[in-house]
C-alpha cells in the first residue's frame, strides 16, 4: 500500500490546521466582553454578579490599549463617568458599540476608571491602570502582541497547510483508483 501515508499526512495536516487557526477564537488580553443579556433590566444575573463588563475590574498597565467587545445581541454604550455624576464621555465614549463590534480605548495614565452603558445605566465598570501592576499585566501584554501578531499569520498559514491536505487527498483518490500517476 503506497497511498497509505498520504492518508496519513492528511490527517496530520488537517489537525495542524484546526489547531492554527483554534486561537484565533475567544478572549484575548486587555479584552472587556459585554456579557449576554446584560441590558435585559436592573435584575439582570450580571447586575449581581458584577461583571456585565467582564473581566471587573480590568487592571492594567499605563499605555495600555482596551478593547471592549460587544458580545451580546442588543447595542450598547461604553461612556466613561458613573452614572449617578455628570462625566459620561469626558474621558472615552463609544455611543453605539453594536453587536460583535469592538471599542479601543489607550489608557496613557494611572488611574481608576469609571465607566458604565448610559443605555442601561445598571452595567458598570472600572478600568484600574496601575504603574505598580506590571507584574501581572507584563505578560498580558505579551500575550496580547503575541495574538495580535498570530492572528493574522496564522491565516495564510492555514489556507496552504489545507490546499496541501487537499492535494495530498486527490493524490490518494488517484491512487487507490488507479487513474495513471503524474
Ligand atoms: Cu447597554
């Protein structure tokens, strides 16, 4: 049987092209996700939980960017204040965040950084940007440069590893079929 390692290289490739582009998906570093259902009422199950913005806090370092992603199916609003003051936006605003779209904020300075959806005025957060918490956003943030650069390799990447898995594929059908070889 010659073809049988061309089975086999398939398999593999195949694998190595689900496992490249896998980290593509989820949550990446300094990444705030919108929790599902959190502008349902007061009494949504993030409300008590706190983490209608998730993670709550976020702790990061000074010059880092945040990117709030809109993972639920209604709009939202990300306005920087409390909403109980009259700050919403001084500091950062995005007044229509739809679904699956993102907001990037740069945080140049310490500090503690209310934030809330003046849409739903119950979804509150902080962003807590610490120069003393480079021990726990140091790496991160190479995460972060890490998926950022990964990302888009890992595209083109994959799209060769699976047309050489094809090709090697349609090698294997000719040979077992027995149509003449190359
Ligand atoms: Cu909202």
């Amino acid at each position: 049987m010659k073809s049988k390692p061309f089975g086999a290289l398939f398999g593999l490739l195949a694998l190595v092209a689900i496992l490249g582009v896998a980290p593509a998906f989820g949550q990446t570093a300094n990444e705030i996700d919108i929790a599902t259902g959190a502008g349902g009422s007061a009494n949504a199950a993030c409300v008590a939980a706190n983490n209608c913005f998730a993670p709550n806090p976020l702790t990061v370092a000074p010059g880092t960017t945040v990117t709030w992603k809109n993972t639920d199916t209604a709009m939202h609003v990300v306005c920087s204040g409390k909403p109980t003051d009259d700050e919403c936006g001084k500091v950062f605003e995005e007044d229509s965040l739809k679904p699956g779209k993102t907001f990037q904020f740069t945080f140049a300075d310490a500090g503690t950084y209310d934030y809330f959806c003046s849409v739903h005025p119950w979804m509150t957060g902080q962003v807590i940007v610490a120069a003393g918490a480079t021990t726990s956003t140091t790496p991160m943030q190479n995460m972060t440069t890490t998926d950022n650069a990964a990302v888009p390799e890992f595209g083109p990447v994959a799209s060769i590893v699976l047309a050489i898995a094809v090709m090697s594929m349609v090698v294997f059908a000719a040979k077992t079929r027995g149509i003449p070889k190359f």
